[in-house]
C-alpha cells in the first residue's frame, strides 16, 4: 500500500465498513488516517502524536473493526480514555463505523450504573470504550474478560498521564494478552509515554502528523488584551460582536465556569456549562442539548469538554488562557472541524504573557493581538444578534443521523425471560420476503425486551409484516424503538 491513498475504497475495506464509512460522508482519508490505516491493517503497534480534531478516532476504529471477528463472543477490543465524555464519544464512533457489521460496543465509566455495564459485558460484545478507574473495577470484579483481547488504544494519553492515571494504565495493560495490537495517540510524546510504549509495545512505528495546519489554516485566532475587572463585560462585548453561530467557552476552573454562566444568563444569553463538579447525568444532558442546538453557547473546563465531537461550533473564546500549551491546541480543536472553518478568541490579561509565549513556541505561531471589540462596534451589532437569537440553530444531521437514515431500529416485546436468542430473530427476519443477512442490523436481547435493526430502508415493510408474524412460535408486539 502507499501513503498517498486519498480514497477509503484502496484499504481494500470490506463492504460493511466501507458502506458505515459512505454513509458517515467520509469522502477522503485525514492526514492520521492515511498514516494510520494502513500500517493498523497489517497488525504494527503504533505510537502516533496527533492533535483533536485531526480524525483519529475513526483512524483507530476503521482498521479494528474491519479486523475484529464478528463470531467471537467475548471482546477483542479494548480502548483507554481520560474522561467519560470522551468515552462515550469513542463509543458512538464505533457504533458508527461498525454498524454493519453488527459491531456491540461498551461504554464503562464510573458515576454510570455497575450492574448495568456487567449485565451488558455477559453478552455478545466487541468492543470496550472505557475509563481506567472502571476498567480496573471490572477487572478487580472478574465481570471483564480479557482472555480474546487482541487490540487495545490508548487514546490522549498525555491527558490521561496529565490526570494521574499511568498505574492504573499500567495494571490493566499488564494483565491483558501478550499477543495483541497496541495503538497509542498523544497529542504529544513526553517522557513517561516513550517510557510507557518501551514498556508494553512491541518494536512500535512512530507516526508523527504535523499540528501546524490545525492551528493556523483552518482556523483564525485573535487575542484580545483585557483588564482582569472588564473581563466579563468584554465576552459579552466578544459575543456581541462576533454573533457566533455556536461557540465554546473555556475558563480554567469550575468557579469561573459558574461565574461566567450567571453572568450570561442575566444578558439573557443562550447558554449551558459543564465542569467535574456537576452530576454525571446533568454533564450529558447538557452536552446533547448543546449538540442539538437547543443553546447556542456552552462554557467548559477543559477536562469536561474532552470527547466533544460537534462540527457545527464556529467559535472557541478562551476566557482564560491555558496554563498548559497543549490545552490550548485541544481548545481551539473544538472549531474548524470536519474540513470547516472556525476562529478562536483569547482573552489575555498582563499576567498570562509567559503563558501565550509557551503557547507560541509550541504551535510555532505566534497569534496576533488586537483591540477588543469598541463600545460602538458593539452598539452596531447589537441588532443582528438579537435577531439571530430569536432563530434556531440550523444544524446539519449528525453523523449517527446521517447513517440512520435508512435503517429503522425496532422493539420486540420477548426477551431472555421468554428464551429469545439472536438467532429466532435472524431466522425470522430472514425468512420475510425481500429480506437476507445483509439487511438484519445490531441485535441487543435484554431481560424482557428485544431491539434489532433493520437496514436498508427496509424497515417499515418489516414493521408491518412482523405485526402478523410469529417470532419463536408466537406473535410479539413489535413497534418503533425510542433511541
């Protein structure tokens, strides 16, 4: 294979996948893709320092769900992230890219139910997407087995050095199989990870893709140089001004996070937070609602909006400045992807000069400062974003809703209570007119309920035949499932 692939189809991909990768309008491979892909299908552990935003998730999960073997039962894969959000995003990219070739993926992360995450890794199940602090509970516990483990990645691992997890990275790498692939990303090599892959990566490739495209091309950046005081007025003034359609606010603690939000919201501004003090629960419903448009703006801290995967955002504001300089690429990552455009706005105060120095030597650009929006620039615009916040947000589908189009996910009123199995559903499905393999989906058989998906546009003639269509022996009520 070359380097120069510019088409997924020259993977020599099998057509499950390349039809997910069709249908997520994946047109050409990345720049970490096309390094990635190639050298992952021919089974090479990868140490590879590439930026967010650059598509490496879908770099690491093309070639190991085009690998991974759909008979086996238990997982073969296992996938280490820092935080929850991201482990959740991780998750749904495999769902995603694997969707047909019924793929089971599972989320464990803590503040989510044990019980629930066991029940589901006693079934059928491909993938893990986790946390280390839950992985290990599960290994601790024996729920977790490791026996066909045959691909792990170790996703942000300078975040999750950064947040104090190298033993526990370490505990669950020393108990997987020795016979494995090993995919390592960092947005940079430091020490401890070149020590890490020495450790427990065999004779690893070292792929490095070039950040300078990231932070210059794509998207614009601006500082403003702000009094600490007039901080508050001048991101309303910023807002005003710059009307974003969707922006990302980023402050360095839960306290200026909660500030921030309060005040905004007393400008009747559109906006939610989220930041590690607040409830599992409330973090996620944020996130979707922030995902679908309901709010136009959304302020974060920076290990709270890891896993953050929404094309529509416009702008980054860095309220404050990172005192780390890898947390500023990750900020401004939130922008300018899927091949858009975006612009990132820093607001500086005298204090954070040795701060954006650092950053300047890191991404070797030095981002230009200017004045902030002027009292009249402000009062000019102020009409135009009063307007815009009386209209929706007109968002594209996201990549799940592009790939659902046509495929409808249904209920079946049986379960395992009532011996239901996978294969009474393939057996029955089959046998209705127009249908074969190809057109039955992910099948997920819980206690009292079943959920299979039917692709192909097929959906609906299956919903109305199954109404009148016995399943093992008798009829079941079959309806539409909710998401």
């Amino acid at each position: 294979m070359t380097t120069s692939l510019n088409n997924f189809k020259a993977y020599n991909l099998s057509a499950p996948i390349l039809k997910a990768i069709e249908g997520l309008h994946f047109t050409k491979p990345t720049s970490v893709q096309e390094a990635v892909i190639p050298k992952a299908l021919e089974g090479k552990d990868l140490l590879v320092k590439s930026q967010t935003g650059s598509g490496k998730t879908a770099a690491f999960a093309i070639p190991i769900c085009e690998m991974l073997d759909w008979e086996e039962n238990k997982p073969q894969v296992l996938v280490l992230t820092p935080t929850r959000e991201l482990a959740l995003q991780v998750k749904e990219d495999f769902f995603n890219i694997g969707r047909f070739k019924r793929v089971k993926t599972v989320g464990l992360y803590g503040k989510a139910p044990f019980h629930i995450q066991e029940k589901e890794l006693k079934q059928k199940t491909h993938v893990v997407v986790g946390t280390p602090g839950r992985v290990l509970d599960h290994l601790d516990r024996g729920t977790f087995i490791t026996d066909e483990i045959r691909y792990i990645v170790i996703d942000e691992a300078d975040e999750m050095f950064k947040m104090g997890f190298i033993d526990e990275v370490e505990r669950i790498l020393k108990t997987m199989p020795k016979e494995r692939m090993t995919l390592l990303f960092s947005a940079t090599l430091a020490p401890s990870i070149e020590a890490l892959s020495q450790k427990f990566m065999k004779s690893p490739l070292d792929i490095t893709i070039e950040s300078k495209h990231l932070t210059a091309d794509r998207i614009e950046q601006v500082c403003y140089k702000v009094n600490p005081a007039e901080k508050l007025q001048c991101l309303e003034n910023v807002l005003i001004a710059e009307n974003p359609e969707c922006c990302m606010i980023f402050a360095n603690t839960k306290d200026q996070v909660d500030e921030i939000e309060d005040y905004l919201k007393d400008q009747d501004m559109s906006i939610l937070k989220i930041h590690g003090g607040m409830e599992q629960r409330d973090r996620f419903a944020a996130m979707e609602d922030f995902r679908r448009g309901k709010f136009r703006y959304l302020v974060a801290t920076d290990v709270a909006a890891r896993g953050i995967d929404i094309d529509h955002i416009t702008h980054v504001i860095n309220f404050d400045v990172p005192e780390d300089k890898e947390s500023y690429v990750h900020r401004i990552g939130r922008t300018g992807r899927g091949g858009r455009t975006g612009k990132s706005i820093t607001l500086a105060t005298s204090r954070d000069g040795r701060f954006l120095n650092a950053i300047y030597t890191y991404t070797g650009f030095e981002v230009p400062v200017s004045e902030a929006p002027t009292r009249e620039v402000v009062k000019a615009s102020r009409e135009a974003f009063e307007a815009k916040h009386t209209e929706s947000l007109k968002l594209e589908p996201s990549k799940g809703e592009k790939l659902a189009k046509d495929i409808l996910k249904l209920h079946i009123n049986a379960g395992k209570k009532t011996k239901m199995r996978p294969v009474d559903i393939v057996g029955t499905l089959c046998n209705l007119p127009g249908m074969s393999a190809d057109d039955v989906g992910i099948i997920n058989v819980q206690d009292v309920s079943t959920y299979v998906e039917v692709l192909n546009g097929k959906g609906e003639q299956v919903l109305k035949v199954l109404q009148t269509t016995p399943i093992k022996g008798r009829l079941r009520k079959v309806s539409r499932a909710d998401y």
